[in-house]
C-alpha cells in the first residue's frame, strides 16, 4: 500500500506525492490553494487511475477521452505521463523515464498503488 504525502509549499499552497511501498515517488501533483483541494486531487487521483494510455511517443497516435494518461516525450528526449481527469485538468505528471517500458511501468505503479494509498498531511518543515 502506497501513500499520497501531502506537503505544504514554499509559496503557501499544498502539493502531494504518491509514494511506493518502496520510498520512491510515483507521481506528483500540482499545487493546490487549500490542504482540502489537495486531498481531492489525490482522490482524484484514486478514481480514475485505471485510465487507458494515449501514447504519445508513437506517430499516428490514437487519441483517447479524458480521463487518460498522456505518454509523451519531453523536450529533452525521455518519456513521460500525465494523468488528466475527465474535465481534462492534469492531476498527476511523473518523473523522466528512459524510455516507453520504465514509463509504463509507472504507470501500472499508480494502479497498484493508488486505489487504497493513505493520504497522510505532513507539517511543514
């Protein structure tokens, strides 16, 4: 089981990980103007984690309806995922991955780990 590490902001606002089991963060959302807003980016999160995939990496994409994950390749050449919600705002984007693979694989990870993750508030350091 994972957990969603909401963590106040340098500009006042909140923002959360989702966390493995194993330490590493899955994905991260935007900032949020209220620790309430935030948890309900995180149930968002929840709800629609078992979206399909638009990849965006292959020529000729087929295009998929919100709620999705965009798989993408960012400026820098490494591959990437947002998750959208289904009135189209970004709820989660991840780290760089290598390539499509590692990316999907964190994909699959917010799957596993989402649908019963802890939303945990943590003090501001």
């Amino acid at each position: 089981m994972g957990k969603f590490a909401i963590k106040p902001t340098a500009d006042g606002g909140y923002m959360f990980n989702l966390i493995a089991n194993n330490g590493q963060v899955i994905c991260t959302s935007q900032v949020y103007k209220s620790v309430v807003n935030c948890k309900a980016g995180a149930e968002s999160v929840r709800t629609n984690c078992g979206s399909d995939v638009e990849d965006q990496t292959v020529e000729g994409y087929e295009p998929v309806k919100c709620p999705k994950y965009e798989m993408y390749n960012d400026a820098s050449g490494k591959v990437r995922f947002r998750l959208k919600a289904s009135n189209g705002e970004i709820i989660a984007a991840s780290q760089a991955y290598v390539d499509r693979a590692s990316c999907l694989k964190g994909i699959r990870s917010i799957g596993a780990h989402a649908p019963d993750a802890e939303i945990v508030v943590q003090e501001q350091e």
